[in-house]
C-alpha cells in the first residue's frame, strides 16, 4: 500500500515519518511493502539544481543506519488509549511501543555484530529512558546518528544551507539511561561483545 503523512518537506513531518517506520518495523510478520507516496520529495530541485530534503534525510538516516533484522522492545510504560473522537471507534491495539512517551524500534545489522536502537521523541520535553539489554553485552563506546533540525518547520532547499542534517556523536552504551532532546530522532549503535 501507499502511505505518508503531508507533502511539506519539514522536521515535523521527518518525526512522523520515523514513528511510521517504527510503527512498519513491529509489523514486519505481515507488512511486507509500504510504499511513500511522494518519494520524489526526497528532493527539493530547481531547474538547475537539487538537494536531499528533510524527507529525503530521514530516508537516508534510517537506510544507511538501521538494523535489518527486527527485534523486539519491551517496556513497562503503553501508550494511552486515544481520547478522540469521543464515544467513536477505539482501535483494539494502540499503535506506538511500550516506551511512552518516546517511541523506540530496534534491529540488528546483517552482520549480527550491532544493535541499533532507534528512539522518537516526538514531545518537546527532553525524555530519558532506561535501557537494558538482554542476552548480550554492549561495547564500552557506541556511536549515535541523529536528524538535526531548529525547529519542526525546518527545511532542506536549493540555494541555501541544509537546516535538517544528520549529525554523528557518541554515548556509552553501559550507562543504561539515554537522554533524548525534544523533538529528536536519534538511533543509537550498541556494538555486541
């Protein structure tokens, strides 16, 4: 099937398009394919020229840095029911992890040598969230990649500085606590021992 969230090439629209990805990635045993359906706005072009666009970056973020074999997140905290519409229909199954109020997806690579734990923390509070990691042991030193961006109305467009990038830094994978900036997409790389 088709699916997207607006046609504004924004942060604010990378965040959703993270939490779909991760709302895919808990459903591999029977989605097999979901196709964007403004693929070509992974660029903003001119007649001359082209960028990669905020929806461009959060596509390459996840295609150059996530696992490829699903794992399964467990947490103690569910998403709330849905309060609206008021006296409608209630899905049976609330969409999100069990990690609120962040939403986490995590992979292994192909090679089975790393877990990437991907977290969005779509509020604009900085979240943290306890981590453990069960039936292995994490490198002392990780690598982390995240979708920068001033604002949710950020874009990437011909002719001016990218505003939505993707920034590599470090955490310590034994800390067990991540700090989560508002409004971030970040995905962490636990090497395993």
């Amino acid at each position: 099937d088709e699916w997207a969230y607006h046609f504004g090439a924004d942060y604010k629209g990378c965040q959703a398009i993270a939490s779909g990805f991760h709302e895919f990635f808990r459903h591999t045993d029977f989605i097999e394919a979901a196709g964007y359906t403004m693929a070509t706005g992974w660029l903003d072009i001119s007649p001359t020229d082209s960028v990669i666009s905020a929806t461009g970056r959060v596509f390459q973020l996840y295609n150059q840095h996530f696992g490829v074999i699903p794992v399964a997140v467990t947490g103690t905290s569910p998403v709330p029911p849905p309060k609206y519409p008021i006296g409608g229909d209630q899905p049976s199954v609330n969409t999100g992890s069990a990690t609120w109020p962040v939403d986490v997806s995590a992979a292994l690579t192909a090679d089975r040598k790393s877990l990437i734990v991907s977290v969005v923390n779509a509020n604009e509070a900085v979240q943290t969230l306890k981590m453990t990691i069960n039936g292995a042991s994490p490198a002392k030193s990780g690598r982390t990649w995240r979708l920068a961006a001033p604002g949710l109305d950020a874009q990437n467009k011909v002719g001016a500085a990218p505003q939505v990038t993707i920034q590599e830094g470090q955490f310590n994978p034994r800390a067990g606590t991540l700090t989560l900036p508002a409004t971030s997409i970040t995905l962490f790389e636990y090497k395993l021992a």
